[in-house]
C-alpha cells in the first residue's frame, strides 16, 4: 500500500514539473502559398493543436524552418528605437511578397513542429555561419543561440532579422516552396499568476450540458425548465444530430417529464446573405405543443448566438433554456476546429431602456443649454445715453 501511494507521489511531482515546463510563445508564420487561418487576437493555441497545424503544412510545402530564439514574446515585435524604427524591417515587409500568419500565443511550439514529423534537423546559427552544409530534412530547426554579453537584445533581434531574410531566400531558391516560423524556446515576458479561492456554500447546481460534434455545438448551463398547466417543471433534456445538409441542421432533444417524454426540435437555416436562423422550433409533450416559426434567433456565419435565459413559448407550454449558446457550423473557424464558440450574438440588444433612458435625458439638457445660451446671446446693453464724445465720468474712492 505504502509503495503504491509513493508511486503516485512521484508522478504527481513528475505532472507538476511538466505543468510548469510548459510556456506560450509567439509564432510568426510566412511562406508563398497557404499558411494558416486567422486567428482571434490574445487566443491560446494549444500544443496538439499546433502540432496538426504543422502536420497539415507538411502537405504542401516542401520544407518548413524554424527559427527559434531563446525566449520571445509578443511584446517584442513592438519594441522600437529612439528614431522609431522597428528590430524586425525585414519580417515587417515579408506581408507584402508572402502570406502570412501571427498565433500570439502557442504552447511550447518547438516540441510541437518536433512532435510532428519523424524527419527533424537542428542546427545552430554558429555551424551555418562556419559555412557548414543544410541538412536535408522536413522540419529544420535553427536556432539562434548566439547572443554575446555586450550586446544589447534590440542589436541583436535586428541581427537576426538579417539573418532570416537572408537564409529563407537561399532556402527558397533551392526548395521551391518553403515555409518559414519564426518562434522561440521560451517566453521572454512571464506575467505573475495568482490564484484566487473563495469557499461556497450554495446549493449544488445542475451539471452544464454541451452538446458538440463537427457541425453544431450547444450549449446550457442547467436544466430545462417546461411550464405546462401552471406548473414548472425541470427537465434534463439530451441532445442528438437528426439531419445534416448544406443548408439545414435539425438537432434534436428528449427527455422525460412526470415519467411522460418530451421532444424539441431545433431546424438551423443557411441563407444566401452570409446569415444562419433557427427557422422552426418544435416541442411535443402530453398533446400540447410549441411550434415556433419565428427567426428571432440569427447570427451571421462564423457566430454564435447566446441568450441568459433562452424562451422558447407556446399556447399551452413554455420552454425556459438557462444561460443558452447554440452555434451550427455552416462555415467552420479557427475556433469551431477545436470545438470552442465564436464571438456571440446576444439576444439583448446594444440600445437598452436605460441606454435610452441616458440618451433622452442627455438630449434634454443639451437642449436647456441651447436655449440659455441663445437667450444669453440676445441680451442688448442700455448705450443709448452714453456720449462717445463727453467727458469719461470719473469717481473718486474718498467720495
């Protein structure tokens, strides 16, 4: 017993150690042909994710090198000196030859690209400098490890700079299609983390429900709650995929309510101006139904859309969906790739009653100020007595 709890132990620590081994760096991706989606600015790339990213690159290109730095983070690309200029002039103007891609955030990129391929070759920016030969091989990782103690990192990003340029044309000419990363071993900003716990002594919610598969992701923070008769009920409905086609998904939810069952369905629409709709709502239980034909519910393609409390209403029953995100993948994202939402649509809108409210208001004080000013504007002086030619009436203070 006791040899098995030291076992654990031990992994623990090993798990731990790997947990903090693990760093986000930035990647800048640039080749002639198609290099990678976009992707949301500040987004986390995972370290699987960006091993099949390498992997699927493998497939069109030729080669693919890496330039790996020491430590890199994204706050680098934006360092500049006293006249203004940038450590990075050729990289800034590969976006107008090449196509390229930014992932501010990828963890540990260089075991990843290792990861996936088995024909991998690392050499130093010492060895090619000596005029040593490029090895042959998919993946070539060069590292540019040669920093000296005098120099200051500005001096030595622009250096590299140089030296990338002038490396990725020779590998161009000879390969053909190449595919160039500029990214680093370890992050050169670490921002400090806190960890913030507070104990809780609400009532146990009810479990999230995320349904997600390659063409539509839905999700609730709880149970549905069904009002029927004047009584509410809470029902934990599961979710399937009933009809997939290029322009219509139906999915599907069942559950059972007073030991009778409860079907909904949800009929997703494409549209030809770039938007997807919740076209139809059904609902069957017990000869009572929904039947909703409104598209009140839209996102353009390459949205979601959410709702805090999601109605869904009836003559004899009404559908509550708490806390509701539903997103059918007519177009897929960088995003939806990993099963993650994209930017939602929300249900209330931007001008709100006291946005409204703030507005009017505003407009009647400016309103007030026009007409006090104007009045101000309009006040005439008593000069019809004065003599611009008379003497200047003159009091004296002792009088």
């Amino acid at each position: 017993m006791d040899l098995g709890w030291s076992f654990l132990g031990i992994f623990i620590v090993f798990l731990s150690g790997d947990l903090c081994k693990s760093e986000f760096v930035p990647v800048y991706m640039w080749g002639t042909g198609r290099t990678s989606e976009p992707v949301p600015a500040l987004h986390k790339t995972s370290q699987s994710f960006f091993k099949d990213e390498i992997t699927n690159q493998l497939k069109s290109n030729s080669l693919i090198v890496i330039f790996a730095e020491q430590s890199l983070s994204p706050e680098d690309f934006g360092q500049r000196d006293r006249s203004g200029n940038t450590a990075f002039p050729n990289l800034s103007k590969v976006k107008k030859s090449s196509k390229v891609s930014y992932f501010p955030y990828v963890q540990n990129s260089i075991k990843a690209a290792k990861h996936a391929s088995d024909d991998v070759a690392e050499i130093s920016i010492e060895r090619l400098k000596e005029n040593f030969k490029i090895p042959e091989a998919e993946i070539l990782i060069i590292d540019l490890n040669d920093a000296t103690e005098n120099e200051q990192r500005f001096d030595m990003l622009k250096r590299h700079d140089d030296f990338i340029a002038s490396t990725y044309d020779n590998l161009s000419q000879k390969h053909g299609n190449v595919l160039a990363l500029y990214t680093a071993h370890h992050a050169s900003w670490i921002e400090s983390g806190e960890v913030h716990s507070r104990k809780t002594r609400a009532v146990v919610s009810a479990a999230n429900q995320f349904f997600d598969n390659s063409t539509i992701m839905l999700y609730s923070s709880g149970s549905a709650v069904v009002t029927v008769g004047g009584k509410t009920h809470t029902v934990d409905l599961t979710y399937k995929l009933e009809e997939n086609l290029n322009s219509s998904i139906v999915l599907s939810a069942s559950g059972l309510l007073e030991s009778k069952p409860i079907n909904v369905s949800f009929n997703f629409t494409k549209t030809v101006n770039g938007y997807w709709y919740l076209q139809e709502t059904k609902a069957d239980y017990d000869e009572k139904t929904i039947n909703r034909t409104a598209t009140t519910i839209y996102a353009p393609l390459g949205f979601s859309y959410a709702c805090g409390n999601q109605t869904f209403k009836g003559t004899d029953m009404t559908i509550v969906i708490p806390e509701f995100q539903v997103q059918p993948m007519f177009k897929h994202t960088y995003l939806t790739k990993q099963l993650k939402f994209d930017d939602p649509y929300n249900c209330v809108g931007f001008t709100t009653i006291p946005i409204w409210s703030g507005l009017f208001v505003t407009f009647i004080l400016l309103l007030i100020m026009t007409f006090g000013l104007t009045m101000m504007m309009d006040i005439k002086t008593m000069d019809r007595f004065d003599d611009a030619k008379g003497k200047t009436i003159t009091i004296n203070t002792s009088e």
